[in-house]
C-alpha cells in the first residue's frame, strides 16, 4: 500500500463506491458486507477506505476527481444509448433511465467543478 498522504480519494470503481452498493447487495443477500480496508483509487494509488469518499465536495486529489468525471460521463453516455432503444420486458422506464443519466451528469460536473 502506497503512503496516503493528505488528500481524499475517489475509488476506481466509481459506480461500485459507496455505501448504496453495500446496502444493495446486502439487501439482496440478506447479509452485510465489510467496507475493504484498502481500495486502488482513481489516480491509481492503494489507500485505506478511509481516505476515500464517493462525495465530490470531500475528494481533494484532482487525478481522481478527473478520474470521476471521465467515469460518471461515460456511465451517463451509456445510460443515454441504453434508453435510446427499446427496453425489452419494460423493468425500466425511459423516464428512469433520464433521471438516472440526469444524476451521473451532475455527478461527473460536480467533480469537474
């Protein structure tokens, strides 16, 4: 594990940091799942869990903020194509696929800001 130093970073899996994820697949699973205790970040970097965080306003180091905005940009553009065609079994709406795109957008322009 690399030295930490003093910023806060975002994890490389973007979509998957956080403690919805968690909560999700607890839900599913009806177990918990433990936070890791190092994750690799988006600037490429091995530190504690602790010194990350999936809130723009709290991620310091700017390679993982850009890091986030390539991710959530492209997540947004990939949710945009998915809702352009027709949703088979209709689990999704349009209008929650836009509200999702909506979302990511404003995540990706909250860590470029």
């Amino acid at each position: 594990m690399s030295e930490p130093g003093p910023h806060i970073h975002v994890e490389r899996k973007v979509l998957e940091a956080g403690p919805e994820v968690r909560n999700l697949i607890s839900s599913m699973l009806g177990r918990t799942t433990d936070a890791p205790s190092v994750v690799t970040t988006g600037c490429g970097r091995q530190v504690p869990f602790a010194m990350t965080s999936p809130r723009p306003e709290s991620v310091t180091c700017l390679a993982c903020r850009e890091h986030a905005h390539r991710e959530y940009t492209r997540f947004a553009e990939q949710f945009e194509r998915l809702g352009r065609g027709p949703l088979p079994g209709g689990a999704v709406s349009a209008e929650q696929i836009a509200a999702a795109v909506d979302r990511l957008r404003d995540l990706a322009k909250r860590f470029a800001g």
